[in-house]
C-alpha cells in the first residue's frame, strides 16, 4: 500500500473520485463510475500496489484472465452493450486499473487507437485497416524488429533452459 496512492485508499478514496465498489476478491476490486458519459463504466484494480500490467506476478498474474472475463461479462449483460473494451493507460495514477468500458455501436466510445483523422484502406488480402492520416503506417522493417524482439524475449521455456519467460534483463 501506497499512503499517497488514491487507489490504495480503496473504498475510502470512491467517494472523491464519484465510483461505488461493486465486487471484489482477495486480489482485485471492481468499481464503477457515479458520473459519466457511459454507464456502467467500470475500473479493475488489484489492492496491491504496482504501477503497470508488467508488475503483475504470482496468483494476480493467474487470475487476470478469469476476472477480466467474468467482470466484462457481468458489465456487458447489465448495461446491454455490445462489447467492453478494455483500456489501460498510464493517466497519471500511478497504481495499475484497467478501464472496462461497455460499448455499444452508436455510443460515445471511440473504437479507434490511433490519433488523426482516420480512413479505411484495403490491404492486397482485402482485409481493411484503419489508418491515420497524421500517423502513417512504419516501414516493414521496423515492424520486423519489433516482432523479433517481442518473440525472442517470449521464447518457448525450452529455449531459454529454466522454465520461465525471458524478462530481457539477461
């Protein structure tokens, strides 16, 4: 616990930041948003203090998945919605929540990633991207390095000899 983290306050700090917890479990709480401009919006954060997804480790690494699964089912199926997104951003709390935000088609969520003004594009397999006009699409070779890097540092255990993910220190 963080004494100057707002979300270490747990529901102490809810009131302040216009959210009600609704479900929690040794590792995680949910809560969801008083004020908005979509219902049901929701924040999933573990009680232990870390500041990104990367931090995750031991039984809140292994129960993500299922929490986010059965958290985003719950949201999805109460506020009618099509799908949650699920966001996470380093907005300047620095304690890991994940936004779980329903969504629905003509709602006020943007389904885009990418700042700019956006266009589909065709790609020669006839799948359709969306791309920025004020980010245009990286050379292949610096999306190349970037997958080899991902895939050398998430190399098969039998590979690195000891069972465990590569973390890139060494």
């Amino acid at each position: 616990m963080n004494g100057d983290c707002a979300l270490c306050m747990g529901p102490e700090a809810d009131e302040d930041l216009f959210r009600v917890e609704v479900w929690r479990d040794d590792l995680w709480r949910l809560t969801t948003a008083k004020l908005g401009e979509v219902a049901g919006f929701s924040y999933l954060e573990p009680f232990r203090h870390i500041e990104t997804i990367s931090d995750l480790d031991g039984a809140e690494a292994a129960t993500l998945g299922p929490v986010i699964a059965g958290t985003t089912a719950a949201i999805r199926e109460a506020t009618g919605a099509d799908l949650v997104y699920v966001y996470v951003f380093g907005d300047g709390i620095p304690h890991l929540h994940l936004h779980l935000a329903p969504h629905r088609q003509d709602g006020p969520l943007s389904n885009h990633m990418i700042k700019g003004n956006q266009h589909r594009t065709t790609l020669p397999t006839g799948a359709e991207i969306w791309v920025s006009d004020r980010y245009p699409l990286l050379d292949h070779d610096i999306m190349d390095a970037a997958i080899a890097g991902i895939r050398k540092r998430l190399a098969p255990a039998s590979a690195s000899g000891d069972g465990e993910l590569d973390d890139g220190d060494g």
